[in-house]
C-alpha cells in the first residue's frame, strides 16, 4: 500500500497515489483483483450460505405471502378493507406508495449522482443500492396498483385504444405523470443495474461449475468478453444513462409530491413540497442502505469493501439530508404563518398539537434529531448504533408522509372532518411491503452479485494506485 | 512456454488469431502501444475492468452512441408532444379502433395546455434515451453473442477475474504464426495460446425458429380476438376475462327462488301497505266513475284493496296487489249511468293547451290530428294492407261523440279492442287534458250555426 512513489490518475492524468495516513484506499486489507472477485462471486456461489440469511428468508417469504393473501382478500373483498374513508380516501396505500418510492431514490443517487461527480466510495455500495431501489420500487408500484380498487382494470392507468368509449387519459392530471414518472423510473432502474452487473455476470459465468449456474449467468452475461471497445461502448452508455437517470430521480419525487401539491388543500397546496420531499427521499433511502448494509457487510464478511469509510460517509449524507428535511419542517410553519391564510394555519397548528400531534412529534424526532447524533464520530463508527439510528430514520419518514396523508382528516368543511383508524390489514400490508422487499433482496444476495467487483478493480488500480502493482 | 493449441481434442478450424497474457492493466496498455506501434491493426485488448489510455493504445474509434441516445431522447419529445396534444387535444369522431382522441376541456385550460404536458413529455424523453443507451450498448457491441471462440480457451476466463489479454487476430495483415508468437513474447506476454474456430458444437436446427414464429404468432390470436370482440356488438354475451358486474347474485323479475315459500322471486307487499301515490281513493278522478254507493273512493274498493294484501296472492290475479287496479273486473263494469259526466278537475285553458299538445304527442300517430282515425300510422297501416289493423273509430262519430267523459277516460286509460291502455305513460291529469281536447275537436267537426258568434254569423252570410 505504502508505494509512494507509483503513479496512477483517473480519466488519463497522472497523479501520484495519496498517503495511506492521508487519505486511506477504499479497499482495505491485502486484497488484490482475485481476492475481490473471490470475496464478492464467494457469496452467491456458496452452497451452504450462512445460517441468517436462511432464517431471515423463511421470515421474510412467510411475510411477503402474508401480504400477497392480503392483496387475495382485499381483491376479492373490496377497498372496504382498508381503513380509507370519505375524508382520508387516500390513508395507507398512499403512505406506503411515497415512502417506497423515496427509498428508492437513494439508490439511483449513490449509482448516478455520486458517479458523475465521480466519488469513487460509491463502487462499493452502489449495485447494493440500485438493487434496493429497484424492488422498493416494486412494492411502490403495488399499491397505487391495488389501490385503484378493480385491480384488473389497472391498466387504465396508461393510455390506450379504448374501443368502447373512445376515451383517453387525462394527461393535465398529475396522477397520470406519477404513473409516467414512477414506470419510467423503474424502468430505467432495471436497466442501469442490469448493464451495470453484466460484467460482474460475466465473471460469475467464468467460474461456474455447475452447468445449470454456467448457462443462466451466460445467458445473462450476453457473451460479455470485456475487450477494450466494449468497454469503450459500455463506459459511454453507463455515462450517459447516469447523466439521464440524475434528472429522472429528482423529477421522480418532484412528480410525486405534485400529487398533493396540485391540490387545493392546506397543508399540501405548497411550492416547498418538490425539493423538501427530493430530500425527504434521499434521507430516507440512505437510511435504507443503512438499515441493509450494515448487518450485509457483517454477514457476507465484505468489510474490507464496504468500510466503516464508506458508513460514515453514508451517515454524513443523513445528516444534511436530515437537516434539509427538519429546516423545510420549519419553513412550512412560517410559511403558513407568515402567508396569512387561516386554513394553512390551522392544518399546521393541527399537525403538531391536534389529536395526532403524536405523529407530528414521532415524525420530528426520528427526521430531525435522531440523525443530528451522527456529527459525533464514535456513533458514526458504532454499527450497532448506525444501524439502530437508521431504523429510526425508516421510521420517521413513514412518520412523513402519516402526518401529510392525515391532512385530510381536517379540510375546509368541519362538518365532513373524520379521524383515521387504520385497520389490521393496513398494518399487515405495511408489514407485508417490507416481507417483499426483503424476500427479493435476500434472492439478489444470494444469486446475483452484490457489489460491482469492475468498477472496484477500477477504483483499486487508479484511485488506491495499484495498477502498476503485480498482483 | 507457449502452447499453440488449446488443450482440447477436438478437430480444429481455421486459426482465428494469437492470444498472451500480461501481468497488469499498465503492461497491458504498454504491450498495445508497441503493438500498433509495430503495424498490427487487428488487434484487441481483455480486461475485468475498463484500463485506462487503452482505446489511445488500441486506436480505437469512437463510439457513436451518444448521438444514438440524442437522436431518441428527440424523437420521444416529439411523440410524447404529439400524443398528449392528440389524445387530449383533438376529436375525430369515428375513427376506427379505438382512436379517435379525445378533446378533454378540464379547469378550462387550453386543448393545447402546454405546461401541463411538461411532466409525461419529460418522462418519456428521458426513458427512450435510457432505451438508446441500453439497447444502442447491446447492438453496438454485438451483444447478444453467446458463443465466442474465445470462450473455449480456460485460460480466458480469467478476462473477468484479473487476467489482462491481447488477443491478435489472424486476418490481420501483418500476422504471422511464428513471428506474431515471437513478438508478444517480446512484448511480455505470457502463456501465448492460438485460437482456432471451432468445427464442433451444437447450432439451433433452423426449423425451431420456423416454429417459434408460428407458436407466436398464434399465441397472439386470443388477446387479439378478445380486443377485437370488446368494442363490437354480439347477439352472444361477450367474452371477458373478468366478469365484473356482468353476472350479479340476485334474484330478478319473474324468476324463482327457491328460498320463499311460494317459490316466487318477487315478493308481494306487506299487508295494509299502500305505495306511494298509489292510494287512488278518488274513484271519479282515477277511474271515471261514479261507484255503486255513491261514497267517494268507494269502501268496497279500498277494502278489497286491503284485503288483497292478506290473502296469496292467486296466479291468475294479474292486479292482485290491487293498488293499481284500474280496470273493475268485468262482471263488476259500471253501468252506463255510473260513467262520470262532469269533469273531476278544473277546466281551464291552460289544461285545454296541455290536452292538446299531449293529444298530438300521443293520440294523433294513429287517430289523427282531427281525431277522424287517419294517423300516419293507420295510414301506412291500410297502405301496406295489414290484416291485423284495426281502424280506430273516428271520435266524431255518434257512438263516441255520446259517450261520457269518465267513459272517454276509461278507453285512455285502459284502451279498447286493439288499443292498449295509455294509463301507464300518461298522468292521470294528462288523460283527463285529453279528454277535455278531445270533447273541443268533436265539437269543432259537428258544430252548428248556433255555436257561432252572431258577429261572425253575419260575416258568413256576408260572404255568401
């Protein structure tokens, strides 16, 4: 590591390879290019995985089956199920919709902001994240899905021939571009994740043994040989689906807190709501990456990859994102202050001291405070406090959209004010949402590969400068 | 140290190119350099990662990939535009399947409402360049390509692992087996392996894709037929993958069900229940007679009215529920004297207009607008020689003009040989309108020199 004097650069320019004291590699330890492909392809070709990941999957999979009866009884059934009445017509589905969409958006930024801004930390966490982004984006998708009520006319939502009312989608309505905006983000998040495993698919392909994992990871891999101009060509798209997707994550939260800000209801009708939930958003996605990094670096023993470095770079970005979220909280309150309107006012003056101030203040605590502890380095590098800080962020961001959902419990008409109770099947299918993601992250973990072992090389031979080093 | 031939047993092919190892990604882009340097243009670097100044190295020519993705991201500008400003901007009614657009005026913005198209357009701009860049990756480097000579060298996996090759290929100009072998070597590459094509191996029989496409095609046959049947009309129910309301769990008119005791579907109403508006206690303005004991409303009628209630009701009983009785049962017609004579509502003007305009509305297709029975429809009746026609009687002629008004209504209401009964369309104040209209056009067909005003009678003289 301490080889001063080799010259090494990124994008051509050669620069000399930092001190160790100063500026530490991202990739500890006394690892090459073959111990990283080993460390990483060891996880998914391990016949035996380790005794959590099987525990966690039976409780996971029985949870996520939970939640698919629940859609069974709710299809069958009726909306009827759902706490969701005449003032609240929107309750859980819709809270769990923005919080799954939101975490979702983590996992696009660490892939495409931080890579145009080429912060090399990434490498190690971002395939980690775009997996995270892409099934929180699945169970985003399956309620609005089911929320429609007649789940087998959810097609209506897109645009198409009707031939028998000759009727098309209302393209003004802003809950027609969520469904522009959330399909096309989980669209483009397929894809970004895709292209980026099939080089690392193509390395799994090349050491499997067994005939079955050899064809499916060559299928996969579509004969990836990893020549110089396909890399060429492969660097370009990667580049430029970044470059695409950086737009697409902030337009994506924009478009779905249009939702609510295109209403007419104190409270939502406000211009604050498309950065403060673009923030809100990657708050909560990083926590997300959190809550599954920590104990996923512990079990698959990729700390030498994913350093405590790397968490406390994480924690930072909560922090600031956290403080962004808390300082929009506050400027909501000046803002229907200092606007004069009297309903602003008293949805405001409802959310923190009404009969749910309880939400409110659950919600202030986890967003606001919980993520201040991590100006102090100790807890930054205690995992078990990174861990438990970032289940309080989960926590308060569900917490979020609660108490903006609850709005709509006191609109105009006291006399049409309704209080929300949520039924156990809103519960259950919350639960049910984290069964599913869980269920197919656990899958990712086990047969696909979870941290991008190409683009760490990379960061390894010109960033920790050992290009020149014989391995 | 070099091996010229793969391992294997098998027959080989034709010599596709020389293949060494090197140590790192710096030796790698060093041994291209010398390479090109030396005249080999057919030359390709491997590597787990992408190795930076190869392309310089290599010469590689740039991609065009970027103006591929600009090219989509406008054209999804462009669609996503036009679609949104067809589908809610303009109308072309009658277009066939389904696509005729639709011309939406919400919150009274514009057809055209620009700014509200922004969001979708954005979207979709945003995904055909994603499409460009993934798809323009996968062709541009003629992925997907399964099978690579490459592939059957095992020291070549190491290309994903950590290995760095150099591969150069026989249709280059200046390759030479030997002194191509020598060169690499030179250039320190290690383990230097030909690479032949293979001969042997397994190729999809063409007649699988013969197949293939035909299970496809066919495969699309029922969604499309499903498609096709939903916007046309059927005289057969329609076939639909979810039933929604087609088929609703209740019991419907003149149906049986099995739980009641009688077996009948509809129920009869509870005893003593009366529906609303349907207690006619005033038999001179709802039937047009006079009852046998001269009580208005008659207790016989409202008795049995009641009493019907009480007893089961009996197939033959088509008004056993007794509420809209109109017609008296045959054996209980009222005589002659018991027709009302008076008109049970007030006679105005405004009834006149009334009686006339529903005269014309109803009565005047088959009547005609005189009442002398020459209605358009008894017209064409007699036109078309239709057997079954019966001709209505003239309301000018005796037999008529003699009847009273409660008989008159009576005929209304509940209609008189071929004429069905009108009790059911028109209000009960209508008919009694319509009798008044019809008791003005008789006496305007049978008026004398005395129903004129004597100014008008000197006129007339006048004229003669």
């Amino acid at each position: 590591m301490a080889t001063a004097d080799i010259t090494a650069g990124v994008s051509g320019k050669l620069g000399s390879v930092p001190e160790p004291w100063i500026d530490p590699p991202w990739v500890e330890g006394d690892n090459d290019y073959k111990s990283v492909t080993e460390k990483v392809c060891r996880i998914s070709e391990n016949p035996r995985p380790p005794l959590a990941w099987f525990v966690s999957f039976v409780i996971a999979a029985s949870v996520a089956g939970m939640f698919g009866a629940m859609i069974g009884y709710l299809i069958i059934t009726g909306v009827g199920v759902w706490g969701n009445q005449n003032a609240v017509a929107w309750g859980f589905p819709i809270v769990n919709f923005v919080f799954w969409v939101g975490i979702g958006h983590a996992g696009t930024l660490i892939s495409a902001i931080l890579f145009l801004f080429r912060q090399h930390w990434r490498t190690s966490i971002n395939r980690f994240a775009e997996a995270m982004t892409i099934f929180a984006v699945v169970c985003a998708g399956t309620f609005p899905g089911i929320h429609v009520g007649r789940v087998w006319f959810a097609y209506w939502l897109f645009p198409y021939p009707d031939t028998r009312l000759n009727m098309w989608s209302q393209f003004r309505s802003p809950l027609l571009w969520d469904v522009f905006a959330v399909s096309t983000y989980a669209t483009v998040s397929v894809l970004f994740w895709y292209m980026g495993m099939i080089p690392d698919l193509a390395t799994l392909r090349d050491r499997a043994v067994h005939p079955i994992r050899r064809f499916a990871y060559g299928l996969l891999s579509l004969g990836w040989t990893g020549s110089s101009s396909q890399w060429l060509i492969y660097e370009k798209a990667y580049t430029l689906l970044a470059a695409l997707a950086t737009p697409l994550v902030l337009s994506v939260h924009t478009i779905v807190s249009f939702d609510f800000a295109v209403s007419q209801l104190p409270g939502w009708h406000t211009t604050i709501f498309p950065p403060y939930f673009v923030a809100g958003a990657i708050f909560s996605g990083f926590g997300m990456v959190l809550t599954l990094m920590v104990p996923a670096r512990q079990w698959f023993g990729l700390k030498d990859i994913v350093t405590t470095r790397h968490i406390e770079l994480m924690c930072k970005v909560i922090t600031a994102t956290g403080t962004m979220v808390g300082f929009a909280y506050l400027t909501e309150f000046f803002i229907a202050w200092y606007g004069g309107n009297p309903y602003e006012q008293f949805a405001f003056m409802n959310r923190a001291f009404g009969p749910q101030a309880w939400a409110y203040w659950t919600m202030i605590s986890c967003n606001v405070i919980s993520p201040q502890l991590f100006w102090f380095g100790a807890i930054r590098r205690n995992m078990l406090l990174v861990f438990i800080i970032s289940i309080f962020v989960n926590i308060g961001m569900w917490f979020e959209r609660f108490v903006i959902i609850l709005s709509l419990e006191r609109a105009f008409l006291p006399g049409s004010w309704q209080s929300f109770v949520p039924t156990w099947i809103d519960l259950g299918m919350l639960v049910g949402s984290f069964g599913l993601f869980f269920t197919l992250f656990l899958l990712f973990c086990r047969f696909l590969p979870i941290v991008a072992m190409s683009e760490v090389k990379h960061v390894m031979a010109y960033v920790d400068g050992k290009a020149k080093k014989a391995h | 140290m070099s091996k010229t031939h793969p391992s294997h047993d098998a027959p080989q092919g034709k010599r596709l190119g020389l293949l060494a190892q090197f140590a790192g990604p710096e030796e790698l882009v060093a041994a291209a350099e010398k390479a090109t340097d030396a005249g080999y243009q057919r030359v390709e670097a491997f590597s787990p990662f992408p190795v930076l100044g190869i392309d310089e190295a290599l010469k590689n020519p740039r991609t065009i990939l970027p103006y591929v993705v600009l090219m989509l991201g406008l054209s999804g500008m462009c669609i996503a535009l036009l679609m949104q400003c067809y589908m809610n901007g303009m109308e072309f009614p009658g277009a066939p399947w389904g696509l005729s657009g639709y011309d939406f005026l919400i919150s009274g913005k514009p057809s055209f409402s620009i700014p509200a198209f922004i969001p979708v357009t954005f979207e979709v701009i945003i995904l055909l360049s994603a499409f460009g860049a993934f798809f323009g990756m996968i062709l541009l480097n003629g992925l997907p390509k399964l099978s690579n000579p490459l592939f059957r060298s095992e020291r070549f996996a190491a290309a994903t692992d950590d290995g760095f090759f150099l591969f150069v290929e026989a249709s280059d100009p200046k390759f030479a087996e030997a002194e191509t072998e020598a060169f690499l070597s030179s250039l320190g590459g290690s383990g230097i392996e030909g690479i032949d094509e293979p001969v042997t191996g397994h190729a999809v029989p063409g007649f699988l894709y013969l197949v293939g496409a035909a299970v496809a095609t066919l495969a699309l046959l029922p969604p499309m037929y499903l498609w096709a049947t939903s916007g046309t009309t059927s005289t057969v129910p329609r076939i639909s993958f979810f039933k929604d309301m087609e088929n609703q769990p209740k019991v419907k008119p003149q149906t049986t069900f099995a739980l009641f005791k009688d077996g009948r579907g509809m129920r009869v109403a509870v005893p003593g229940t009366v529906a609303r508006g349907g207690l006619k206690d005033d038999a001179k303005l709802y039937f047009g007679y006079e009852p046998e004991d001269g009580f208005v409303g008659g207790p016989r009628r409202i008795e049995a009215m009641l009493a019907s209630y009480s007893v089961q009701p009996v197939a033959d009983g088509p008004d056993a529920d007794g509420a809209d009785s109109a017609t008296p049962p045959a054996a209980d017609q009222p005589k002659e004297e018991n027709w009302v004579t008076e008109f049970p509502v007030k006679v105005t003007k405004e009834l006149m207009e009334r009686g006339q305009q529903r005269f014309n509305i109803h009565c005047a297709v088959c009547h005609g607008l005189d009442g002398g029975g020459m209605g358009l429809v008894t017209k064409r009746a007699l036109e078309l020689e239709q057997g079954t026609w019966t001709q209505p009687t003239s309301v000018h002629a005796e037999s008529v003009v003699e009847q009273p008004v409660g008989k008159l209504f009576n005929t209304i209401s509940n209609g008189v040989r071929k004429m069905p009964g009108y009790k059911e369309h028109i209000a009960v104040e209508d008919r009694w309108a319509i009798v008044l209209y019809l008791r003005a056009i008789q006496r305007s067909q049978l008026a004398t020199a005395d129903d004129l005003p004597k100014d008008k009678l000197i006129e007339l003289s006048n004229l003669n």
